[in-house]
C-alpha cells in the first residue's frame, strides 16, 4: 500500500499542542510505517520551533525522531527576527509556508489545520 | 456526474454553529443529491455529538436525515471521558478525528475547515 | 509546467490581515505567472470585501491586479445585508462560499485555510 501523506498546518500559537497531539494520535493510529507527516509552520507559531524555553521540546524531539518533518516559513522567521541556529536542528526552513503547503497538496498530500 | 464529496473538520466547539450552517448552506447551493457529506469532530468539538444539554440536537438530527455523517474521534471521547452511549445514534466512533480525515482526502473528498 | 492552482479560505474578520499577507508571500515565493489564486470569503470575513470604511482596501486591489480572484458568499452577505455594490468592483459574489471552495477541490486545487 502506498503510504498516506499529510501536511499539518499552524499558524497560531495556541493551535500547536492540539497540533502535536492531533499528529501523535495519527501514528498511532494509522502507524508511522504507513505514514509521511510534515508539518510547516508560520506566522506566530514558528515560534514553537525555536530551542529556548520551548515547553513543547520533548514533544517535538520525539515526533522528529519518528520521521515527522518540520518545516518553518523563511518570512515568518524575517518578521520576528529569529536566526536559523535558534530552530532545533532537526527544521528545515522554506521559502514560505504556504508555498510548501501548496506544492505538497500539488504532489497529492491531504492537508490538515487544526 | 459523480457527486461532490466533502469532509468538514470541528475541533473547537466555538466553530460548531458555523460549520452546521456552511453544510446547510452547501446542501441548498449544491443539492443533497449531488453531494457525500461527512463532519469529523474531534478535541473539544466532540462534545457537540453528546445528546444531553445540547442546543445544536435539532439541528444535527436534520443533517443527519440529510445523509451527512457525523463521526466522534475516539481519542477526544477518551480525553473528555465521553461514552459511546452519550452520543446521538446517528454518530459514527472513529479511532482517530485526523485518521479519518487524512483517509477521505486519500479518497479523493474535499476538506474544509471552517 | 502547470500552474499551481490555490483557493484560500477566510471565514474570520481576525485572519483577514494573515490571508492576505500568505497570499503576498506565495507570489514573492513562486511567481504570479505559475500561480492561480482564489480567496472565497464567507461569514463574518466578507466584510472585508466591502469598499467603505476598509484599511485592507489598497492590498486589496493590489493582489486583485495581480489575478487573485476574490469571491464573496452570498448567504453571509444575505445575513449580514450586504448588497453587491458596496463592494468592490473586482469581487464575484458566489451562491455558497463553501460550494466554490468544494467544486475547486474537485477540479485540483490546494486549499489553504489560515
């Protein structure tokens, strides 16, 4: 079976645990072997992929470490001054979120915004 | 011509009356014979597929009879502490609120996310 | 190649500012000439189409000149007693804005929701 591929959007702070939750319940779901999950972050809720006084680090770290890719918009970055060496290491930076979001859903991703 | 099909997606109980009248709305614009309409509602929207103390009963009944499918994401009935026998009898328990919706775009469905 | 095809969707006054500003990004990011942009405004949101009164006004009609098409549902606009002139002359007034977003589904495009 092909796996199913989904692309999680935030863009809000207070949107990013349900997020996080919403992506775990997912793999236990359907199982990470079946799964392709990138998640791609703007606006305010890039914040959530900065190191410093991060409480959803651990959270993060684990879901990076079951294959969840994330991804964090360039312009975003721009307006709230954040430097790429503030992003965990496991961020990819994009050009713009929504753009990731568009050219995924062009490849036949679902898309999900919590 | 095949029909539209469309999957909405509740998961804050502040959207729930939107998202009833948007599908009201569709069905009058589109017809309810041209359209497969299914209502994923997890996190805290589960609660509005709960029967007691519920102003949107009425008109969740009506949409049903439509043919809309309501479906309670099982991990947000865990959450909150909801039974299976609390809900209204047209609605359909699934593993996962997101898994659903994730399978539905697979299948080619339409998302909205009011 | 083919364009990427994309249907924003605004149903809160409060992401007007953010769906706009995306859509600005997009552009910069992947260039007019391989996009097709469509807002669908529906809710409280189509007030943002109104001509009076609008500080979205000049970012307005500076996305509509580069062939972002903006549509107005006309159900919100019943609710709200908005009637079609007092909106601005390049806005399309559509029966269900959840209906437009639906049938562009259907024929291909993304679908993004701030």
């Amino acid at each position: 079976m092909d796996k199913y591929k989904v692309v999680f959007h935030i863009d809000e702070q207070v949107k990013v645990g349900l997020t996080l939750h919403n992506i775990s319940n997912l793999i236990t779901d359907i199982g990470g072997d079946n799964l392709e999950i990138e998640t791609v972050a703007n606006s305010d809720a890039v914040q959530v992929l900065v190191r410093s006084n991060n409480e959803f680090g651990p959270m993060l770290k684990e879901l990076a470490e079951k294959q969840v890719v994330f991804c964090a918009c360039a312009n975003a970055m721009r307006n709230l001054g954040i430097q790429k060496d503030e992003l965990f290491d496991f961020v990819t930076v994009v050009s713009s979120g929504v753009g990731e979001i568009v050219k995924k859903q062009a490849a036949g991703w679902a898309y999900i915004r919590p």
